[in-house]
C-alpha cells in the first residue's frame, strides 16, 4: 500500500488517517447525544483538529512543495501561507469568536440566536451533502482501493481505540469526557482533507474514496459507540 508514495502523498495520507468531519458532523451529534455540556470540549477537539490538519497540513505541503523544486525552502513564504490557512478558516474564526463571547458574557441578538440555531440544526445534512459533492468529482474511479479501505479503517476503526487507550490509560479523563472523545475520533475523514488535497493535486482519488467509506464504516461504528458508552 505505501509502495511509491511520495512526501506530498504521505502528508495527505497522515492527514486523512487522524483528521474528521468535527465541527459539521461532530458538534451537532454530541450536543444531541450528551446535551449542551458537550458543547465545550467538542469546540476544543474542533479548534484542535482543524489547526492540525490546516496548519499542520499547509505547512507539511509547502515544506514538501518546496523541496521537490528546490534544495532550501522559503520559509518565509511557508509560515505566510500557513497563517494564511488559520485566520482564514470559518470553523477556527466561529470557536475563537465564541471564546471571546464567553469571556466577556455576551449575548446574540434575539433574531441573530435564532438564525445561529437554525444554521447549527442545518451543519448535520450539509455536511452529507459536501461529502457527496466530494465524491462525485472521482465518482468514475474504483471505489473500494486497498489504500481507500486502509485510511478509512484507520480513521473510524483504530484512531478511537488509540483514543481511548490515552484517554483511559495516559491522560485519566472523566468517563463524560472519554465518550466524546472516542466518538469524535471515530467520525468520518474530514472535508478539509479533500480541500487540501484538491489544492495541492495531489491524493485526490484516494482521498474521495476513504472519505465515502469511513462514512459508510462510521455509521455502524459510531452507533455501536454510542450503545456500547452509553
């Protein structure tokens, strides 16, 4: 499966083996399943994930862009680009407002809180949505690839236990917040993998695929998770 994969590939790949639809999918299913208390540290995981996989992601790629053209990056233009990718993503912008929202015990507007209710109740069907537009652009290609399987079970089969085991094992958390972590773990390969694959041309095809089959995988496991920590 790794056989001919080059830097870039590898890059993408680490991304979609650890990175999930969190802030669509994954805030709307566990204020749902466990209540408005789950609000703040699933906004956490969010904010962490998506700094991982944006920040981390843009500066792998630019890094390994950069060193197939030429002996010594800019690294000037590397850390630019990946600041960029931070202050201009929706999802870190929407948790560092509602910090700042809560530190300082503001309120919404009455129509504003109800528009904002209305949206966050709209995150679970589009993010379906996306991920069915995001499939549609290779929809021609072979769907179950030994590589696509592989990252999805990677995704939404060993990323929760090894979530668990350093939950339980390593870090001691409460049994709450060890539910929400396992189930946040466990969600499909995130949108942002196939952004950042799509701008990069690169692992595209792959990433598509493993992004249809963890949701497909997701579905049971995900329920069986949700059963098996209730």
């Amino acid at each position: 499966i790794l056989s001919g994969l080059v830097g870039s590939e590898m890059c993408i790949r680490d991304r979609s083996s650890i990175s999930g639809v969190v802030g669509y999918m994954g805030l709307p299913l566990m204020v749902m399943a466990f209540g408005d208390a789950a609000a703040l540290p699933t906004l956490m995981i969010t904010m962490a994930d998506n700094l991982v996989i944006l920040a981390g992601g843009a500066l792998l790629m630019e890094l390994t862009a950069q060193q197939e053209v030429q002996a010594r990056p800019d690294l000037a233009r590397v850390l630019l680009t990946t600041l960029r990718s931070i202050v201009s993503n929706p999802l870190i912008l929407a948790v560092a407002l509602a910090g700042l929202f809560i530190l300082l015990e503001w309120q919404l507007p009455g129509p504003l809180q109800i528009f904002a209710t209305q949206m966050t109740n709209a995150t679970g069907p589009l993010a379906l949505v996306a991920l069915g537009a995001a499939f549609a652009v290779h929809r021609n290609h072979n769907l179950i690839q030994g590589d696509s399987l592989a990252l999805a079970l990677l995704k939404v089969v060993l990323l929760p236990v090894l979530v668990f085991v350093s939950a339980r094992y390593v870090f001691d958390l409460s049994d709450f917040l060890i539910k929400i972590a396992v189930i946040m773990g466990a969600l499909p390969v995130a949108v942002n993998v196939f952004i950042l694959a799509s701008r990069y041309k690169t692992y595209e095809t792959e990433v598509s695929s493993s992004m249809l089959l963890s949701a497909v995988l997701g579905i049971g496991v995900i329920s069986g998770l949700l059963v098996l920590l209730d």
